[in-house]
C-alpha cells in the first residue's frame, strides 16, 4: 500500500499556489459559461490562461487524458470530455480543472448553472456544495477520513440523492491522485486521522437519482445509470497544526464573476 506524504510548509506552499491558479481559472471560467458557448472552447480558453499564468494544464496527457478539462454536463458525473457540444439554457456543468507548477499539482472543480435551471437542479447545485462545506467545516484535531464521507453522505441523503462510491477524492501533491483515498460515503470514527500539513482534495460528486454510474466507450466519460443529474464540487484543503482545515482554494472570485453577470449561485 502507498504511503501518505505529508507535506512541509514549503510544499504545503507550492500547492497553494496551485489551487489560488485554478480557482482564478474557474472564475476566469465562470465569465463565459452562458448558453450558446461550445465546451471546447472554454478547455482552449483555460488551457490559454493556465499558460499565460506560467503553469502547464495537470489533466492534459494524465493517463492518457486529451483535454486541460473535464467538462461534465447534466447526467456526466465527472471526466467528461469538452466537445463541440453547445450549452443551452437549463444546463448544469461541471468543470473540473488541474495545474502543474513547481512540480506540484492543484485540482478543483465547480458545477455552474447554465442560464435559468430549474428548482429540482438549483437545490442539487446547492445540497452538493453545502455538503462539501459542511465537510470542511468539521475537520478538527482527530478527524477521521470516515468522518468526511459520513457527513457528506449524512446530509446528501435526507435530500434523497445518490452518493457516488467508484469515484472518490484524494491526496494531493507531485501526484494528482496521492494517498488517502477520501470516499465521500462512509463511517464516523474510521479511516486514517487527518495529520497536519496532509493536503486532500474533498469532491462530493452526487446524483439526482440512483447512485450507480457507467463509463462511455470513449473510457473517461461517467454517466449515471439512470440519466437523471449529478453535481461535482471539489476543494483541496490543508490540515493546519490546530487540526482544523484551511481551503486552498477559493470559490469567491467564481462567485463574485457570477454574480455580477447576474447568474445564479449556489
């Protein structure tokens, strides 16, 4: 089994710089998600910007993967591809996003509303991210991994949504996917306990309806079984010497940008 590596304020550095990049990159983002724009186009504009930032684009050529983006719209879950796809009004997408810089990776992810979305999406946007926040907000001295998949899980179901099990959140480093693995399901008191300097993305990704996913023939693509909605969001944070969580990234700048086009936030 891989070990975790548990960071020093050095790399705990490098890796907020990262993150304070792809969050301005989804802020950057959140100016031009709006109907009648092709997903391709906002993975050139990210892929432009993350570059006239001195970073290189984390996901383009990971594993094989083509694209600086996953672009996730309606029933894709997450990893999906940006295609010449036109959002229409109603939509919901998820961007995840990823920077190399100093040889360290960030990685985040925000699910946009397209236009006017109706109430059934709005409260989905809305639940996934309070559950992440919620997440976040609990971790103190003796936090367990279980505990963050406990209060995810906890608070997503009494809306009855799905709580994805194949796809999990991760550590965070030289590596985009490090040691532990952080389910987004699970049990309080169990799991590894948070160490200061850990860095771990939390990324609840949650479905509409049944929780159970596929994978298109393209190998990436993740859909629900059942066609109906998922939201992905995603944060990388860093357990601070009090136990506590700081976020390395920010939805402010998204938000802020969303705002004052006069889109709907969640």
């Amino acid at each position: 089994m891989k070990s975790i590596h548990i960071k020093s304020d050095e790399e705990v550095g490098y890796l907020r710089e990262n993150n304070q990049l792809v969050s301005a990159t989804l802020a950057y983002l959140a100016t031009l998600v709006e109907p009648g724009v092709a997903t391709i186009d906002l993975d050139i504009k990210a892929e432009e910007f993350i570059r006239d930032h001195g970073a290189v684009p984390g996901f383009k050529g990971y594993e094989g993967f083509p694209y600086t983006l996953c672009i996730s719209v309606n029933d894709v879950v997450v990893h999906g591809f940006p295609s010449n796809y036109v959002l229409v009004e109603g939509d919901i997408v998820s961007i995840d996003c990823g920077t190399v810089l100093h040889g360290f990776y960030g990685d985040s992810a925000y699910t946009f509303a397209v236009g006017e979305i109706s109430e059934e999406n709005k409260q989905l946007l809305r639940v996934t991210r309070e559950s992440l926040d919620l997440a976040i907000s609990g971790i103190s001295v003796g936090t367990r991994v279980g505990d963050i998949g406990a209060t995810i899980q906890g608070y997503v179901e009494k809306f009855g949504y799905g709580v994805v099990r194949e796809m999990v959140g991760h550590g965070l480093g030289k590596n985009m996917h490090e040691q532990p693995e952080v389910p987004n399901y699970g049990r309080h008191g169990h799991g590894k306990i948070l160490s200061p300097n850990l860095v771990i993305c939390i990324e609840p990704m949650i479905t509409m309806g049944k929780r159970n996913i596929y994978i298109d023939r393209d190998g990436w693509t993740v859909r629900t079984v059942d066609g109906k909605n998922a939201a992905h969001f995603e944060k990388a944070i860093v357990v601070k010497r009090d136990g506590s969580a700081e976020s390395l990234t920010t939805y402010m700048e998204i938000e802020e940008n969303l705002r004052h086009k006069g889109a709907w936030v969640s």
